[in-house]
C-alpha cells in the first residue's frame, strides 16, 4: 500500500482538468517517471508556482470536479511520480477518480463547506494530512490545531488502495 | 416497470454483480490507439499474459500523427516511438492496425463506426474520454484509463459501478445555421461541466430524432465535457441505414443485418422506463453557441455580450475573470467583434463528411481572410477520399485553408499542428481548456459552419444573419 500523508497544496479553482494536470505534448513519454517535472505546469494560481511548490508537497486539496476533462492515466502517474498519493476534493471528474483508486491511490471527496472551511483555515500556513483507508478518517493539522474528518470509501476502493491498485487487486482475485 | 436502452446493455452484460454494487461487464468492443495503451501491453507483457480477443481489439494512431503529406515520416522522436510501440505491439498480440498510411486510418471515433464496428446494443470502450461518441448508435461506450485497458486486454471484462440514468429532452426544432454541435453545447452551458456526473445521458426529442448518424455522434462525443459517464441515443431507421450502407467490413450483412435489426428494434426505451432524472432543452430559437471562457461550460449565444461581474453563466467572478484575463477579452464586448488567428475544422467532434460539407458550403466561391490560417483536417483517410471525390478538397483549397491528412491534429497540442501564445481560434473540437490547443492558445468551441464563417470574416460572425 502507498503512504497517504504530507505536506498540503492548496489549489483554490474548480474544475481544474488533466490538460492543466499533464499537458497533452507529454503524453508521449512511455515512462512514467519523465512526467515528473512537468505536473501542473502550466497551472495558474495566484499564490502557486510549480516550480518550488510541487516538491515539498504531498496532498492537494482543491475544490469541485478536479481532473476533468480527458482518460489519461497519466494524470495520477504525474502525480505519482511526485510523491502526491492523495488528493482531497469536493468532487472529482469520474474516469480521473477511477484512475486514481486503480493506481492505488486516493481522491477523497468532503462536502463543500468543509473544503471551504479547510481553505480558510489551513491554506495560510504549512499544513499537514494523513489520510486512513481503514479508519476512514482524515487528520489534518498544523502548529496550532489538528482534528480528525471522517471520509466515506467503498469496500472496492478499499481493497484497490490495500492491493496497491486494480491490476494487483485483479491478480489476487482471479 | 420499463427499461431504459441503457439498463438492457447493462443486463445483458452482466457477467457478475458484486456484494458492494459494482459489476462486471463484459466488453464486446475494444478499441485502441498509440497514447494510452504502451503501458498496458507491457504490463501483458511483464505478466507473460495475451490478448484474450484479438478480434475484439481494433487499434489506429490518430493522436501524435502528423496530418501533413509528409507524415509518414515522423520528425519528434518520442512520437515515433510512440507510434512504433503500437506497431509493435499489434504484431506481437495479434491485434488488427489500422496504421499510418492504412487507408482506413483515422481517429479512432471516426473510424469506429466507418469500419462497422460501432453497432447499437454493444458495450465498448477505449482509453480515450470521448469514447461516448459511439453511444449515438445506441451502444454503451465510455472512457477508460490505461490500467482499465490492461485489464480490457487481458480479460475482456471491466469491473464498473452502476450509474444513474438521465433523459435529455430536445425539443422544437433548430433553425438554419444551427447545428447538433450548438445543441450539445447549449446543454453543458445549461447543466455545467460537473453536471451530469454519475448519469448517463440518453438523448431524445424531435431535435435528435431529426440528426443525421454523424450530427448524433457530435451530440455524444461532447457528452464528456458535462462529466457524464456515456451518452447514448436509441437506434432507428437512420441508424440501421448507416450500418447497412458503405464499405463497413464488421457490419452485418444480408441475413444476419435482418436477424441484428430485429434485435436491436427492441433496445430503445420502454414507454413506462423511468429515469433518475429528466432534463428538457427546447431548441425552437436557439442561437448559434460560442465559448468564451477557458471550459466548454462557459458559453453564450453567437450575438451575446461577453458576460461578467455577477452574471457570468453560473461561474463566479474570480473565476469569470481568470477566465477573461486567460482568453484575452473583456465583459461587455459582442463576440461578433472578435476577430480569429487561426480556424481549425476538425477533431473526434466534428471531421465527418457531413462536417466537410457544410463548411464547404459556406467556404466555395469564397476565400479565407488574408490573416487567418485555415486548417481542413478530415477524422478519417475514408473521409478525406470522399471528400475528394465530391470536389470539397478543390473547395478548401481555393478558400486558402491547408487541407489535411487524418488524425487528432490541433484538438489537443501533441502533434505538430499546434497554436502559438495568444492566437485566437476558431475551433469545431471539443475542449477549450487553457493550453489545449497549444501553451497560451485561445480556443472558441463552435460548429463547423460558425468556423468555416469565422475564417472567411477574420471575425466570428453570425451566421444566421451574415451577409458576405
């Protein structure tokens, strides 16, 4: 199973999609490891440089339909390749939050006044998350608070992340 | 009670219902291409494992391809091996390539259908996210990630949660110069690009009864871009026609198209189905459709102003102005006042014939302004030769447009037909995001024949009024 805790990056957009995520011309590269310095390149957010923030980071949280737009498992591979294996949103685009639990890895959906008021206030300062399959509890804390959310996950998802992804999972299945 | 199409594609490819809802589907129809499958065929190929129905695995390249008459030879290194690796992997696990230089290459939307594969009632899939294009015959066709293919690959099956069902309702009748494409886009700048997420959307009305095969897969590709899973349309009497007509070598023919149309008489949805939720657009008066923003959402009527401040089409202001700020325009300006670099007539979305045509006809006897690039890129070499023996090549090119060879092209800055920071293009694809066309691009989703208008003007236009 992959580790489910870090540093978080704030993204404050909706709908933020997988050409902003991985840009098409990259998805050329075979290997997944040559999407590394290309995540989020081109996002703009007042506040947010991929060059400095990518890598001391380990969760996003964002808000709604996060990874819309195209199937690319490149998406999560880029996100992968750069130590995030969590992301939590308001909600997420379907195929990008299937390939995320296939790849092993979390999207984890809060209603949208608490991401609203997990904006406000953790997004100042440096944050930290941990997220727990089997508890189903997130724990997000800084230099003065920390408290604990409860998520929801399927039984399926549950046992994607466990296997490390759905080819794993299918391999233990039959 | 009833069902709905959807539902019976669902049971009748059921291979196992699972405790927590999910359910494994049998997969009739896989399709392939260059991007999203080299991992999966090494992944068979770590595993020492095959392809369980190569003859249900149909694979092209259409996305890194070049469309210039010199694309056989493919300068970015990357991209070549890429294309190479497909090669390679279709010799090696038997699987049918409709290659570079094939002629029945193409974008794997467009060829699907073309070759007979597409048919009503089949479940199909590919790594692609406009793979919903092929619901317009009335099949069960999404969009899967590159894990998905391999387990497609290996098993023939895919392992998927039950979504909820949603009728939309197009009703009245569209008036000239408006098309399929400004239908769909009216109902994503209605429901938004989150909208129909967890649905699947069935299409039906008047408006869509009336559409042609290739007007209907316009409608379904974009089903996609309001975050549906698929979206589908109840086969008839059009669909049956389009199978049977043509050079279709997976089609049925003879006695077994008589056997298969009986059957798929059957699919459409029960008079008493009932759907989670219903949704209606009347498209009596509706206007040309134009993006102005940095998603498909965010759309307005051809002789609309710019939106802003509070009233920004549901998106709020910070997100209205970053939007604005991206695309280089300002609240208040009329969209009939901004003038286009580059106009690029093609894409899963909108590069079938009947495409072809209808900018043909806005663009014979008529040229390109001076300071546009026009691009004619056909979805298909099929379409391309059709086009050319209807005399439309001859059309595009007195027009000044560079007519093209088949592939993805401008849709999505991976090839070389790319726009450069800051141009402003008129685009008949599917997705205006920011960089989707090319770092700094400016994409305006519309029709074809708003397109074909665009690049005449040097201007969008509309074309219900335009006078040249």
């Amino acid at each position: 199973m992959k580790t489910f805790n870090g540093r978080v990056l704030f993204l404050d957009r909706p709908d933020i999609n997988t050409d902003e995520i991985i840009p098409a011309k990259y998805l050329t590269e075979i290997s997944r490891e040559a999407l590394k310095p290309f995540l989020l390149e081109d996002l703009k957010l007042d506040g947010f440089d991929p060059a400095t923030d990518i890598e001391k980071n380990n969760v996003i949280i964002t808000r709604s339909n996060f990874g819309c737009g195209s199937s690319r498992e490149h998406a999560p591979w880029a996100l992968e390749a750069n130590g995030i294996n969590l992301v939590i949103a308001e909600s997420f685009a379907r195929i990008f939050r299937q390939n995320m639990f296939n790849c092993g890895m979390m999207a984890l959906e809060l209603p949208g006044d608490t991401i609203g008021r997990l904006f406000s206030q953790y997004s100042a300062e440096p944050a930290f998350a941990e997220a727990d399959p089997d508890t189903g509890t997130i724990t997000l804390s800084n230099n003065t608070q920390t408290e604990q959310i409860p998520f929801s996950i399927s039984t399926f998802d549950r046992e994607l992340i466990t296997a490390g992804g759905w080819l794993n999972y299918a391999d233990t299945k039959y | 009670m009833g069902k709905t199409l959807f539902e019976k594609i669902w049971k009748t490819h059921a291979v196992k219902e699972f405790t927590d809802g999910s359910t494994m589907l049998y997969i009739d129809r896989h399709l392939v291409h260059e991007v999203t499958s080299p991992q999966a065929f090494e992944g068979l190929r770590i595993a020492g494992r095959k392809v369980r129905r190569p003859d249900l695995t149909f694979a092209t390249m259409d996305h890194n391809v070049p469309t210039t008459a010199d694309r056989m030879t493919i300068e970015d290194p990357i991209s070549r091996a890429q294309v190479e690796a497909l090669e390679k992997n279709t010799i090696e696990f038997d699987v049918p390539l409709f290659g570079l230089g094939h002629p029945r290459q193409g974008i794997v939307h467009v060829i699907g259908p073309e070759l007979g594969l597409t048919l009503p009632g089949l479940t199909m899939v590919c790594g692609d996210s406009h793979t919903s294009t092929h619901g317009a015959f009335g099949a069960l066709a999404f969009g899967i990630g590159t894990s998905e293919v391999e387990h497609v690959l290996v098993t023939q099956t895919l392992v998927q949660s039950k979504p909820k069902t949603c009728r939309v309702e197009f009703t009245g009748r569209p008036g000239p110069g408006v098309f399929s494409k400004d239908m769909i886009l009216k109902l994503i700048g209605t429901i938004g690009t989150a909208g129909a997420t967890g649905y699947v959307l069935e299409y039906g009305g008047q408006a869509i009864r009336s559409l042609s095969m290739e007007a209907r897969m316009s409608v379904c590709n974009m089903s996609i871009e309001a975050g549906a899973r698929a979206g589908m349309i109840a086969p008839d009497d059009r669909t049956f026609e389009y199978i049977a007509s043509g050079q279709r070598p997976y089609a049925p023919r003879n006695r077994q198209l008589d056997r298969a149309i009986a059957y798929w008489k059957i699919l459409p949805s029960d008079a008493d189905a009932r759907f989670d939720r219903v949704i209606t657009i009347d498209t009596n008066g509706l206007a040309p459709q134009v993006t102005w923003g940095t998603n498909p959402g965010m759309v307005i009527d051809i002789d609309m102003p710019v939106p802003g401040g509070e009233q920004a089409g549901g998106y709020s202001r910070t997100d209205a102005e970053k939007a604005l700020d991206y695309m280089g325009l300002t609240p208040g300006t009329r969209m009939t006042d901004v003038a286009v670099d580059v106009v690029f007539i093609g894409s899963c979305t909108n590069s079938r014939i009947e495409d072809l045509r209808l900018a043909a006809d806005i663009l014979k006897g008529r040229r390109k302004a001076d300071h546009v690039d026009l691009l004619v890129v056909p979805g298909s070499h099929e379409v391309r030769e059709q086009a050319i023996a209807e005399g439309l090549d001859k059309i595009f090119e007195a027009a000044g447009a560079q007519w093209r060879f088949a592939g993805c092209s401008m849709c999505l800055a991976m090839n070389p037909d790319q726009l450069r920071p800051e141009q402003r293009c008129a685009s008949t694809s599917n997705r205006n995001f920011e960089g989707r066309q090319g770092r700094g691009g400016r994409t305006h989703l519309v029709s074809p024949q708003m397109a074909a208008a665009a690049a005449v003007a040097g201007k969008f236009v509309d074309i219900r009024k335009w006078q040249v």
